[in-house]
C-alpha cells in the first residue's frame, strides 16, 4: 500500500498546539461520530463522520483510517461522499460488516427538506476495503409508516449477524418525542422486516436515541445509547446504556434503566465492534455538540477516544484502556509508598501527552485533588470528596474552551485507582478499572505541563504513582 502523502495544509494542521500525538484525528477538517468500526482483512477499519472541505460541521463524508493495532492508524481514502439524490444533505452515521469477502457499510442517506429533513438507509460494498461502491439499488429502508414512530429522524444503523440473519438497530423517536430504538430483520442485507420496537424511553426529558449499538455477552446484553436529552430550553448528549437481554424472536430488548457510560464532557456516538479475540471493543467522539472547539481556527476539529474494552458485569460495564495502547510506553517515572502533606510536585511527573497510574490509600479519609496540565494559572483538577465518596472533574481553570464541573459517587473501597491520558487538548480518566470513566477536552497553554498531588485533609498517602511518556 501507498503511503498517504500530505499537503503542506495537512502537514501545518498535524503539527498545531492542540492536535493529537497518538489519538486518532483527520488530517484536516471536521469530524463527529465514529462509524463502521470493523475489522476487515487483517486490519482494523475506524470510518467517520467528516466534512474535509473545512472544520465546521457540513455535508458529511465518510472519513477513513486502518490500524493493524488500534494504535498507529494509517489514513485512507475518503470512503463514501454525499453525491447522490438520497444523501445529498450527507452520508450519516452507520456501521459495517463483512458478507461474502466483500466490505458492507451500512449508512443514513440525509436529505433536507425545509425545515423538516428526510432519512432512508443505503448500502455501499468494497472488496478490499479501501475503495467503496454505493449500491445500485440503495436506498435500501425507509422509516417504516407507524403511528408511533417519527418518519424524519430514522438513523445511524448498526448491523449484526445473528445465527442464520442479519439484525440492526436504528434510532428514532415517537411523535411526541421519546427516544426509541427499532430493531430490524433481514436475510440477505436487502429485504428488512421491522422486527419491533427493541427499546423505548418514557421519561419526559429523553427526545432522540443516537447511535444505537447493541453488544451481547454470554449472560446477557447492553445496549449503548446516544441520548438527546431536552432541558430549559437546551439540549444535553449523553453516553448511555441499559444492561438487559435480546429477544431475538420478539424482537425486544428486556433492559434496565440507564445509566452512564462515561461521566465527562466530551465524549459521544461511541460504536462498538467484536475484535478477533472476542473482546467488545469501542471508540467514541471526543468531542461533543454546540462548544468552543479552539482548534477550529487550526483547520481541524474533534478527534476519537482511545479504543476502550467493554466488561458486562451484571447490570453494569466497565470501560477500560485496550491492551495494546501499552506500546505506547516510553520511559517511565515510578514512585512508591508517599505520604503526602502539602502540595508536591513529583520529577519526572509532568508533560502535556502521557499516561499516569497512581493508586491512593484511602483509609485516613483523605481528602485530596490532582492538578493536571497545570501553569501559573491553569489546571484540570481532579478532585476526591471523602465524605461523600465522590470524584470530581474540574475544567474550570483548563485554559480555553468549556468550562464546567463533573463527578461521580463511587462503590466504597479502601483503595481509589486512575489510570489517566493526557494528549495534548483532551484528558480520559479511567477509575477503579472502569468503574467510571472521565473523557473531556482541555485547552491550555502550551506551557501549562505541571502536575501537582494536593492534599485537603489529613495526608495523602499514594501506594504508587508511575509515569509513561508518550512520544
């Protein structure tokens, strides 16, 4: 394969102050939501939601990249672009599957229509990959006319085999706006049947599920949600799932209530896929909806997660770091047994891009903050509330961009664990192996590359702290 050579616009874009060293990013323009995240011919396939002609959301593209390690990702022809008359408003989110030897995408069709807009589900078909067909017969299904189902926003389908046939699960809405998830039927990719409506919300506040993605597990299955949450006047996206069973045969899925899989700002529309091994892997979009993104003016915008492991246990899932981003690892600064009593900056422990593991001792009931990417001025805090057993994202002070303030209350336990990415404008905290996850974009100066372990009450008491460079 050819190696991709890039404009001197590209190159300029690359090496801006808030791209990323190792998360994976388009060269130029804008992306959103992850799609057909596959693995294909020895090599793991991440599409996405691009607009390559600037870095505003426009007319979306399919953007490509391959990685034979979900580390180093090589970028590969724009995959499908809106050129048709049924996605000529854009090539929405969707997902993939192999039938045959050949390479299936399964997308939106976006069509605008005044005020209203209108959305059907295409397919598009390669053989290696790389180069990609629209099928001559596309589009393939259209939002089925029901009563309790929003014919305008019909979207983001996500495909499966199961046994004999192929299953997907598209988002939707009733009329009087509760989100919902329809699950469809079909044998050869061509001829659907809606099978049911799999899920539906009854909450007042919930209007549109985004990016559907059911993942099954031997004792049961979850169901990951993009949910559009109307409130004063706004609306709020947010990661969540319901952990439950399929009923292939009714075509319901049983779940509980939903909970959130990830507690931060920036992150949305994460799809999964089966790796070879059978891990459920998933990435998802750092970024999110209607923010200061300062690295617009840069001539980019959005970037995805780093590729997480999906853990069913029970009712819940954990979320944690792939195995193999540990190849990442440069040198390293380990400390172990600290007893900590005022503000310590610890050598070695700093950059703007790396991965740090610290493990605290909370039987002294410490209260106690992290300080990340922190200058005269500027730091994201990471901060532990004893009292009340809760964990606390503060951007407030992050330089650029948004500022807000997140937390979540956590399972009690004698020991707190992080395991925490920096990369240049994003943090990902990942606590208690998963237990909960923090993703957020952060924009400090260049020279803000501190961190500081600050005790609030009593001593702070870190069983091990150890950093890996990341170049």
């Amino acid at each position: 394969m050819e190696e991709r050579i890039f404009s001197d616009e590209e190159k300029a874009v690359m090496a801006s102050r808030f791209y990323p060293k190792y998360h994976l990013a388009a060269p130029i323009g804008w992306i959103n939501d992850p799609n057909g995240f596959c693995f294909f011919k020895g090599k793991y396939h991440m599409f996405y939601q691009y607009h390559p002609n600037s870095p505003e959301w426009g007319p979306m593209h399919w953007g490509h990249a391959s990685s034979k390690d979900l580390v180093h990702w090589d970028h590969e022809p724009i995959a499908i672009a809106p050129d048709k008359d049924y996605d000529n408003g854009g090539c929405f989110s969707g997902s993939a599957i192999e039938k045959n030897g050949k390479l299936c995408l399964m997308y939106t069709g976006h069509v605008p229509n005044g005020d209203y807009h209108h959305e059907k589900q295409c397919l598009a078909f390669s053989k290696d990959g790389i180069h990609f067909e629209k099928f001559s017969g596309n589009p393939v299904l259209d939002a089925p006319r029901a009563d309790d189902i929003c014919y305008d926003d019909f979207r983001d389908p996500k495909i499966w085999k199961h046994g004999n046939k192929y299953y997907c699960v598209i988002g939707s809405k009733t009329p009087d706006e509760h989100g919902q998830v329809l699950l469809f039927e079909f044998a050869d990719l061509k001829g659907w049947e809606l099978k049911n409506i799999a899920f539906r919300d009854t909450a007042e506040r919930r209007t549109m599920y985004e990016c559907p993605n059911l993942a099954e597990f031997e004792d049961g299955a979850v169901m990951i949600l993009s949910v559009i949450v109307f409130q004063d006047g706004f609306n709020e996206y947010l990661p969540q799932y319901s952990a439950g069973k399929i009923n292939y045969r009714t075509g319901k899925f049983d779940g509980g209530e939903l909970k959130m899989l990830d507690y931060g700002s920036s992150f949305y529309a994460p799809q999964i896929m089966t790796a070879p091994d059978g891990r459920v892997i998933t990435m998802g979009w750092l970024n999110m909806w209607n923010v200061e993104m300062p690295e617009q003016r840069d001539g980019w915008a959005g970037l995805m997660t780093i590729p997480r492991e999906i853990i069913f246990e029970g009712d819940k899932v954990r979320s944690v770091p792939v195995k193999e981003l540990e190849k990442l690892r440069g040198e390293s600064f380990t400390y172990k047994n600290l007893s900590l009593t005022e503000k310590s900056e610890l050598n070695g422990i700093n950059g703007d891009c790396g991965e740090l593991l610290v493990e605290v001792d909370l039987k002294n009931n410490p209260d106690f903050e992290i300080d990340l990417r922190a200058g005269e001025e500027e730091k994201t805090a990471l901060i532990y509330n004893a009292a009340e057993n809760k964990l606390i994202l503060d951007r407030m002070q992050s330089g650029e961009g948004p500022k807000d303030v997140r937390e979540v209350v956590l399972e009690k336990s004698d020991k707190l664990k992080l395991q925490i990415f920096l990369d240049k404008s994003s943090v990902e905290i990942f606590v208690n192996d998963g237990e909960a996850v923090f993703t957020s974009r952060i924009y400090p100066q260049e020279t803000s590359q501190k961190i500081f372990f600050v005790p609030q009450k009593n001593s702070l008491n870190i069983d091990s702290a150890t950093f890996y460079e990341i170049n």
